[in-house]
C-alpha cells in the first residue's frame, strides 16, 4: 500500500531493517499515537536512512507531531494556541484575526516557486532552534505577528513574536534527507487553495491565494522532486593532452570539468547555476575559481598549477540553500622540475649572473695591471728615499 491510516493497526515504516517508503506524508496533526508500536524515533530513523518526510500541524497538535518537529529543531506551540496577527489578517477574518495573510517567504525559488503569491494560514506557530543550522525558515510570520490562546489574556511572554515566528519550516539533514512542518493543516485544503485574499487595509486588489502553487513547490521540494543535485564524468588534465593519472608538473596549465545535474519537477536536467566553485587544495585552497557552465551542464575552468609541489585535490564544495549537498574530490599530485627541465638561465638570477662575470673581469685587470705596471725614475727614487 501507498496510502495508511494511523487508525491502522498494520501501519510499518520498515520491514526486515530497510524503509518501505521513499517518502512519507503524515496528514493527522492532532493524532494522540500511531499504533502498532510506531513511534516517534522509528521516523526519525527513517529520516537517518535517507526518507524525506511531509507534516502538518494545527491548533489541537498531538504530542507525536510535536516530538518528530522537536528533534529536528522545529518547537511547535501548546495545544489550543494559534498565530495572531491584528494587522495582516484577511478581510473574511471578523473574529480572532487568526486567519493570516502571509507573504515573508525564504528568497530561494527551488523551495518556494519563482515568485509566490500572499498565502492564507490559519495554525499554530513554530519556532527554530537557533542551535540546529540545518533548520529553514521557509514562511516566516510578520513582525506584528505573535503565538497565543485566541480570547485569552496574555499573561506569559508568547512562545515567539514577529519574525522569529515560523509557518512552515524545513529542514535538510546532512544526509540530504528532507522533512517539511506546515504549522497549518488548513492551508493545504481545498478551501484554502480556491479562496480570495486581502489583507485588512490593503491597497491591493483581492487576489486569488498562493496556497495551491506554494505548497506543490514547497512538498515537491520536501520530496526531492526538486533542488536534488548530482554529478558525474569528473575529468582533469593538461590542456591540449588527454585525460591522465599522471603526476602534473608545477606551472603546468590544467583544465577541469564535470558534469552536474538537477531534479527538477521529477526529471533530470542541466544544472544552471553561475556560482559553482573549484578549489585546488593541498591543507589550504591555492586555487579558487568559478567553474563556467555550457548548456549541457558541463562546468569547466582552467588554471596554472602553483609553483609548490606537493599532493593536491581539486574539491568541488557546492552547499546552498535549497540544494543538496554537492560534495566532489580528486586527489592528484604535483611534483617539481626534473633537473633537466630547468632553463639554462633564469632571468630573476641575471644580476648574480652579471656579479659573477664582473669579479672575473675586476680580477683580470687587477691581475694585468699588477704584472705590467713599470715604475718611472721618479717614483724608484721616491721608493728609495
């Protein structure tokens, strides 16, 4: 089966130590367990081999969903709080002001489309753990928004205010696995995709909301449909020669290239990017360049190797936000002249040339004038007396 119920008694996300699922979608934010022993860690292991995982949460969160956001540094609100916000909320709102007009989207088109439009949330908020770097804040709330109980005197300080109160946060593992929060389930519904929006006091006409369109990039981003990178046919060599193993010479002139693809909408395709980096290291970088792209998506560059010797590796380090991890070495070695490829003379060690030949020529004419010299009468007649 594709599709389980949490109600299911036969629910497994693994079987005989490896995942049946590539991906998995929990659309039961207020599920108290999911039986059949599943808990919390088994998604987390998921998580560690590899599946990305799609959540939704809402004001009546269970404590499972709540756990899964925990330990991967997302912190979702109590139970029977929502995101409030007196000045971005939607002209239908005439009660709470908890029915939002969102539009503070991460600047990164591969998560969020090339330019969303105001979204309508209605949820709870979420804060990151400032001490996970791998959290994205994917919608951010605006700086009048805060967390709490709707009708409730607000005697605690909120779990967040402004813009540190997230929406929708993700989150990209070090193994390029994925995991999306939406702090609304109500957002992913139908209502919510074919509804107008307006936010209170808006110059702007009502406008269809960007939900539809902003929550297919942003699971087809959790799915890996998009922003999965990779690479292949790596090749490094001395311009104007083959392909080689061989040791390089120092200050030879080199060329490298490989090929890099992207996911995108589930195919295959040439990487674009204009900001894909070769580092040539031994300890540290010597060489740092950007590689150029064709329309194959064939990243080359050229350089002189530096006139120190030694073991090298060319490392492509490819780490944006968005993206997969692209990570690429190659180790080569560098060796120094052959004592018979050294020119015969330097033109930096003319001056010592011309210090040398000087000395000779200096004690040549000392030496000729100290054999031939002959003393006058005169001077004979001085040495004597």
């Amino acid at each position: 089966d594709v599709c389980s119920s949490y109600l299911s008694s036969g629910i497994n996300a693994e079987y005989g130590g490896e995942s049946l699922y590539n991906n998995i979608v929990i659309l039961a934010p207020s599920v108290a367990s999911f039986g059949n022993a599943v808990s919390a860690n088994d998604f987390l292991t998921f998580l560690d081999d590899g599946g990305n995982i799609v959540m939704t949460a809402n004001s009546d969160v269970g404590e499972p969903i709540k756990e899964i956001a925990a330990e991967v540094g997302v912190e979702i609100d109590d139970e029977g709080t929502a995101v409030i916000d007196h000045m971005n909320y939607d002209v239908s709102d005439v009660g709470d002001h908890d029915l939002i007009v969102a539009d503070s989207f991460i600047p990164s088109p591969v998560i969020v489309g090339a330019s969303p439009k105001p979204v309508l949330y209605k949820g709870v908020g979420m804060v990151a753990d400032l001490d996970n770097p791998l959290v994205i804040d994917i919608l951010r709330a605006s700086p009048t928004a805060y967390s709490h109980a709707p009708n409730q005197d607000i005697l605690e300080y909120p779990l967040a205010i402004g813009s540190s109160l997230l929406m929708v946060a993700g989150m990209q593992a070090r193994n390029n696995a994925r995991i999306v929060v939406f702090g609304s389930h109500d957002m992913l519904s139908d209502k919510f995709y074919n509804a107008n929006v307006k936010a209170q006091g808006s110059d702007e006409d009502i406008q269809t909301a960007g939900n539809r369109d902003f929550a297919s990039s942003v699971v087809d981003w959790a799915l890996r449909r998009n922003g999965d990178l990779r690479f292949s046919n790596v090749k490094h060599n001395k311009v104007g020669e083959a392909p080689s193993d061989a040791a390089y010479r120092i200050t030879d002139e080199v060329e490298y290239s490989i090929a890099i693809e992207e996911m995108r909408n589930g195919n295959w395709e040439p990487f674009k990017g204009s900001d894909v980096q070769l580092e040539f290291v031994r300890i540290d970088p010597f060489v740092r360049s950007f590689l150029v792209p064709d329309d194959d998506g064939v990243f080359k560059v050229g350089f002189k190797v530096p006139d120190v010797y030694g073991v090298y590796q060319f490392k492509v380090d490819y780490d944006r936000t968005g993206y997969t991890h692209l990570y690429s070495t190659t180790q080569v070695s560098v060796r120094p002249f052959h004592h018979t490829e050294y020119e015969r003379f330097i033109p930096s060690a003319y001056p010592y040339y011309a210090s040398a030949f000087s000395m000779l020529g200096g004690l040549f004419i000392f030496s000729f004038v100290f054999l031939y010299h002959k003393d006058t009468a005169v001077e004979k007649a001085k040495k004597t007396e």
